[in-house]
C-alpha cells in the first residue's frame, strides 16, 4: 500500500477544496442572483474544465506553468522551483480543474432559495450581510458542501492533468491515482488493488453525501 | 412636480416607468388611512408596491414616507429595502422557511436591543391571534396563519408604512372575513399610512378610507370607495372595480350594463 | 516588491511543500530522485535495495519512457540523476545544459519476443512463429513500446522491419506508453504477444506468465544505455551515479541480462 502517495492524494484534495471553496461560494451566489454583462461568458468559462479533455487542461497549464511564460517565470521566483512538477503547481492546476465541480452546486443551491424569501429578507430590514448569514446560507449549505464533497472526490481522481503537470514525482506529485498506474506497469497486482479500493470507497461516500445533500436541498426551500 | 405641503408623515408616492411594466402614477395616503390599490393582473399594482418598498426601481420617481425621503431620482436617491422603514406582506407570505414563527416576526427586529426582541415579537403575535404558535415552523402552519406570522413581521420593523399584496386572495371565505375583521382592528391602533392591493370589491368597501383605480399603470380615478363605485368616470373604472377575474382586453362594457353592475354592488 | 509583503507572499506557498515533501526530504541532501527508463522497472528497484543496504542512503525512483522523462527533465523537473535507455535523450540534455556532463554508459540492452501463457504464438530468436501466427490469422494484438519516444519501442520496429514483418503487424499494434506497459498489455490476454525488455522478461515478477526468445542484436540499431547527472544533483545523487558502475550493481544488471559496457555477451 503507497501510504505517501495516498496521504499526497488526501492533503491535495484537502487543499484543492480549502483554497477553492471561499470564492466559489462567492463566485456561485454571483451567478445566481446578479445579472451583468457577461454573466453568460462567466458560466460558460466555469463549465468549461468539465468538457475539455484533461489532455487539453495539461498541457495548457504545462504552457502556463512552464519557463517560457511570463507567469511561469514570475511563480518560479517566488517559489525557488519550477511550478511543473511540483506540489505548487499540482495544487494549482487542481484548483482551476474544479471550479465546475465546487461553483455550480453553490449557484444551484443559492438559485434555489426563492427570490421573494430574499426579498423578505431585505424588506425586513436585514443588511445584505445579515440576510446571507441567518437567511441565504441556513437554506443554502447542501450545497456547499456538496461542492466540497465533489471537488474532493474528483480531485482524488483526477489523472490526466496531474501526471501531465506533475510527472510522477514521490512524495510531491505522485498521487493516489498515479501510484495506482504506476503499480500495474510495475505488475503489482496487490498494492494496484489496495489503492483502487481505497480510491473507490472515498468516491463512494462522497457520492452518497452529495445525494443525501441534494434531496435536503429542495426539501429545504420547498415549503415557503 | 413636488408637493411638500401634502408630504407631512404620510405616504407620497410618483412613479413613471416605461416598461417591462408601465407605470405612471401618484399617489397619496395619509398616516392612519387606508388606500386600496384596484385593477386588473398587470395594471402595475403589486409594481408600485414593490417601488414603494424599494424591491423594483422605476425609470424616474418619487418616494417619500415619514418624512423621509426614500427615493428620488432626480436627485440621485435611492435607499435599498432594508434601509427603508416599509412593512411589506407578501401575497404568498414568503416566510423563512427554516425559521419558527417567533423567529420569523424576530427577523425584522434588528433595529432593537437583543433582549427586548423576543418580548416583541411575543406581543406581535399575540395582536394578530397567534398565541401559541410562536415554535411552529411556516409548514406547520395554515395559509390563514402563515399570513399572520407574515404580517407580524412586516409591523416587527416599526414600519412608516404598510403594504399588503393580496392579503385575501389566497384563503378561504371564513379565512377572509377573520382577516378582514383583523386589519380593521389593527388599522386604528397603527397610526401609519396602509397601502392595500386588491382586486376584490368587498375588501376596498370594508377597509379603505379610499381607492385609486389603476389601469396599465395610470390611475383611472380615485377618492372614497362608496363614492367612485356610485359614480365611475368611465365604464372601465367600473368594469374594474366591479370585476373578481382579470380582464383579457380593455373592452368597455354596454352602458346598460354599467349602470347596473355598480347599482348591484354598490 | 516590499520585504514584508515578498515574505508573505512566500509564506503561503512555503506551507504547501510543507505538507507533502518534507517527510520525503527530497533536495540536495534528501534522497535522490532517479529518473528511469521503464526496461529498468525492477532491476533498479533490486539495485536500489542494495544501495540502501550498503550505504544507508536512499533513492526515489520514477519509471518513465526516455523521451518523456527527458521531455520532463529540460521543463524542469527535479530529477537528479536519469538512466535512459537511449544515448541521444542524454546527449540532448548536456548540449542544453541540462545535465553536467554527457554521462555514462551503463549497459546495453536487448529485445525478446513475448508471448503470454495461452497464446496461441510460439516464440523464437527469428520470429518464425510470428511470421506463421500472422499467416494463420491469429494475432489480433501485438504489444510494443511507442517507437516515438520509447527507445525499447523503436528497436521493435527495427527488429520488425529486419525480419520483414513490419507492414503485417502494424495494424494489430498496441502501443504502450513505456515498455513496462507494452509488458502490461502483452501480459495480459487481450494481446496475443509483444516485443518487450529482456530486462523485464527476466524479471521474478513477471515469471510464470509467458514465453519468451531473444532477438539477434543485429536486427536493430543498438540500445546504448546512457546515463548522466543531472543539474539538480547533490551528493547522494553522486553516490549513486557512482554505485551503479561499481561491481555489486554490474552483477544484478547481468543478471537481468544487460549487456555491460566492456564485456561481450
């Protein structure tokens, strides 16, 4: 059993939804309550790690990340390393890979408190502030942490732009899923086996979590 | 077109707007009147009482209540709808879902000591009938008293002025007639302007001090409700005030007709 | 940029390598990190296991194709040490200044014909049970390395071409990434065989699982086996460049049937 790889794969997802999840609530009560000018733009882009192929995202990010950008060579002052290949960068990439998965549960769930709640809210003279701590977010949290749930499940899976970003670095890139490829090209059938298992257990209960969650959802803001 | 004199602690409302509902209206109500607001689906009703909240912006107008300006846009003032004093019962309630019927009326006590506001909010309940149910949940309860808790809330904020959308309309006869009978009782000891949308005649005879008739956002006619229902300027005013369902189509009615509609209801 | 703000700028990402590399150490005084050519998958493990033993010291080791792990090298990642299984990745990484010196050769290597245990394939060094299998239509997959950046994969399709069966069995290839997957995929039941590493036919972990025959070295340009240090390398790094051209590390790689620089098979 690869322990470092498997506790790489916990602290990655731990991170991933840490830093990602503030401004995806932020970013998903955006979207389901203001109206602007290229608000259809912003959906748009927030879906789109969902349909481009991980190849795609990789090597984009291997173009970001690498010395030849400016960006890259900006983050690799700071850092005194490289971003590829690196737990920075693997962190990073995973980040921008789950802004779907962590800001539509948060924009359905904000959707879905009816609009004239939100307006009682501010007719009964609570602050935008107040309304979205006692109001928005007591009927909201389902889906938050369904985004949390999501964006861990899936970055525990995530392959494609990690060993693309990442390389299969031990102890600093090479995760759960990756350690699981790397045992079946090394015929270790049972370290392969024991890590699969592991992989589908944690997507298992965050799969049941987020459905549990989604039904509360709608029971929640039914009754008005 | 300003009219300080009239302002004092009442309610002074102008509206202009071109769409997606048209409005262009004024309207007056003194504190402790009550001004029914009647006409068909769309004639722009629950819009002005929605402007007059501050949940809708209309291209050019005039909010004034209390004393206190709260919108004027040729002077660039528009206070958000917790900023402004106004009591708003929504027409299907729109109470907290997750919130008891205490807390709910609570909600809009933000304004008061923490330690009074239960006490309050007791009391409230108790004025419009809801003793005991300050711990049920909005789904534990009935239409009739989810109207209640709602109306508990909108006066829980000490409002300049109270708006009802509909108060009647979705509960039953006996329902209607006990909130009726409430709002009377209430509308004395409240010695703030109430702004009353309606469609139903008998409502606007029973409660308003006077009704302003609305028609594609204009005011067809206004004045005491006896009074415009025995003489409408126009068969349309008395077609609306007269009509339980919203009309397809303004189509004047036959005078023959007219006449005897308002003799019948009158 | 202000001191105080630069500090705090690399404060936070400073606690990230915190969660996951300290514990490994990996840097100029940690454990070296080796990048491999896949042909080596378990005779380096062995080697490794000895290093340790002997020294004290430790290694990481990464498994890859040359041609991506070289690819990876030059954008920076940190190995220290790579053994490719091709000379020319090694020579391209000195002229960019990406390893110290132009290396060392460290073994050549050669190619089998394998064939998993119920294939209807029958191997030999000249591929003649190959050539009848086609003929009778029973290869439906065929597994070697991809010749594009896998050394191991580009001395297959020499060696088929020499035996004059490359345009045969080019419709049934599956490519692998590296040759341990070409392995993979020709152990398993869904390829009818492949042309693998005699270094991984040989291996214990893949005993018992097929049949194997080597091909004549003569059917394809030589696998020169090269490695170098790298920029990033410290002194375990050194340690161990050193180590595997020592005796103990020749032995386990005969035995895995390299070919040593200075010897003749």
């Amino acid at each position: 059993m690869d322990w470092p790889a498997l506790r790489l794969s916990l602290v990655l997802a731990a991170a991933t939804v840490a830093l990602l999840l503030p401004p995806a609530v932020w970013l998903g009560r955006v979207l389901a309550y203001r109206r602007f000018p290229g608000r259809g733009l912003a959906e748009v882009l927030v879906a789109l790690p969902l349909v481009l192929p991980p190849t795609v995202a990789g090597y984009a990010l291997l173009l970001l990340f690498g010395t030849g950008s400016a960006f890259g060579r900006a983050a690799a002052s700071v850092l005194g390393h490289p971003l590829a290949f690196s737990f920075e960068g693997l962190l990073l990439a995973s980040v921008l890979v789950n802004v779907p998965f962590a800001v539509q549960p948060v924009q359905n769930s904000f959707a879905a408190v009816p609009r004239n709640v939100r307006e009682a809210a501010a007719v009964s003279g609570m602050s935008p502030w107040r309304a979205l701590l006692r109001v928005e977010l007591p009927l909201a949290w389902p889906g938050i942490v369904v985004a949390a749930a999501l964006t861990f499940a899936h970055t525990l899976g995530e392959f494609g732009v990690v060993l693309m970003v990442g390389g299969s670095i031990p102890g600093q890139t090479r995760t759960a899923a990756i350690a699981l490829y790397d045992r079946v090209q090394a015929f270790d059938d049972r370290g392969a086996v024991l890590l699969a298992a592991v992989l589908l257990g944690v997507s298992l209960v965050a799969l049941l979590l987020t459905n549990l969650l989604s039904r509360q959802v709608g029971r929640r803001t039914l009754h008005a | 077109m300003r009219d300080d004199a009239a302002a004092g602690d009442g309610l002074h409302v102008q509206l202009r707007s071109n769409g997606p509902v048209p409005l262009d209206l004024e309207l007056r109500c003194a504190p402790g009147q009550v001004l029914a607001l009647v006409g068909a689906s769309g004639a722009g009703k629950t819009t002005a009482l929605r402007c007059i909240a501050g949940l809708h912006r209309p291209g050019a107008g005039l909010v004034r209540c209390g004393g206190q300006t709260w919108l004027d846009t040729a002077a660039g003032i528009d206070l958000a709808p917790h900023r402004r004093a106004a009591g708003l019962v929504f027409q299907d309630y729109a109470l907290f879902p997750h919130m008891t019927a205490l807390a709910n009326v609570i909600a809009g006590m933000g304004h008061l000591p923490r330690r009074e506001r239960a006490k309050r909010a007791c009391g409230l309940l108790s004025l419009v009938r809801l003793d005991g149910m300050e711990g049920r949940r909005p789904a534990e309860l009935s239409g009739g008293q989810q109207q209640r808790v709602a109306l508990a809330r909108a006066l829980a904020r000490d409002p300049a002025v109270l708006l009802l959308d509909e108060p009647f309309s979705a509960v039953d006869r006996p329902t209607r007639r006990a909130l009726q009978a409430d709002l009377a009782r209430l509308r004395r000891q409240l010695a703030i302007p109430v702004v009353l949308v309606t469609h139903d005649l008998d409502d606007t005879l029973l409660l308003a001090d006077a009704v302003a008739v609305l028609d594609a956002g204009q005011v067809l006619q206004h004045g005491p409700p006896a009074e415009v229902a025995r003489h409408p300027v126009s068969p349309r005013v008395a077609w609306l005030l007269g009509t339980e369902a919203p009309s397809p189509a303004p189509f004047p009615m036959q005078p023959q007709q007219t006449r005897q509609h308002a003799r019948g209801r009158a | 940029m202000s001191l105080r703000r630069r500090s705090l700028l690399l404060a936070v990402p400073a606690l990230l390598p915190g969660l996951a590399a300290r514990a490994q150490g990996i840097g100029q005084d940690g454990p070296a990190l080796v990048a491999a050519a896949a042909d080596l998958q378990f005779v380096l493990e062995e080697i490794a296991a000895r290093f340790r033993a002997d020294t004290g010291l430790d290694v990481k080791l990464v498994f890859g194709s040359s041609g991506n792990l070289a690819r990876q090298a030059e954008q920076g990642a940190p190995f220290q040490i790579l053994m490719s299984a091709d000379e020319g990745f090694v020579f391209r990484l000195a002229e960019r200044g990406a390893a110290r010196d132009r290396g060392a050769l460290y073994a050549e290597g050669r190619i089998v014909v394998f064939a998993p245990l119920g294939s209807p394939l029958q191997v030999d060094e000249r591929l003649d049970g190959l050539r009848a299998a086609l003929d009778a239509g029973q290869v439906a997959r065929f597994a070697i390395a991809n010749p594009e950046h896998a050394p191991y994969g580009r001395a297959a399709e020499e060696a088929l071409r020499s035996a004059g069966l490359w345009d045969r069995v080019q419709p049934r290839l599956v490519l692998g990434e590296n040759i341990a997957q070409a392995m993979q995929f020709a152990t398993t039941a869904g390829a009818q065989g492949g042309i693998v590493a005699l270094s991984l036919a040989r291996a214990p972990q893949t005993q018992g699982r097929g049949t194997f025959a080597v091909l004549p070295d003569t059917w394809h340009r030589p696998l020169l086996q090269r490695m170098a240090l790298l920029r990033p390398a410290g002194a375990v790094a050194e340690r161990f460049y050193a180590y595997m051209q020592a005796p103990a590390a020749r032995e386990i790689m005969r035995r895995y049937g390299f070919v040593l620089p200075g010897e003749v098979q």
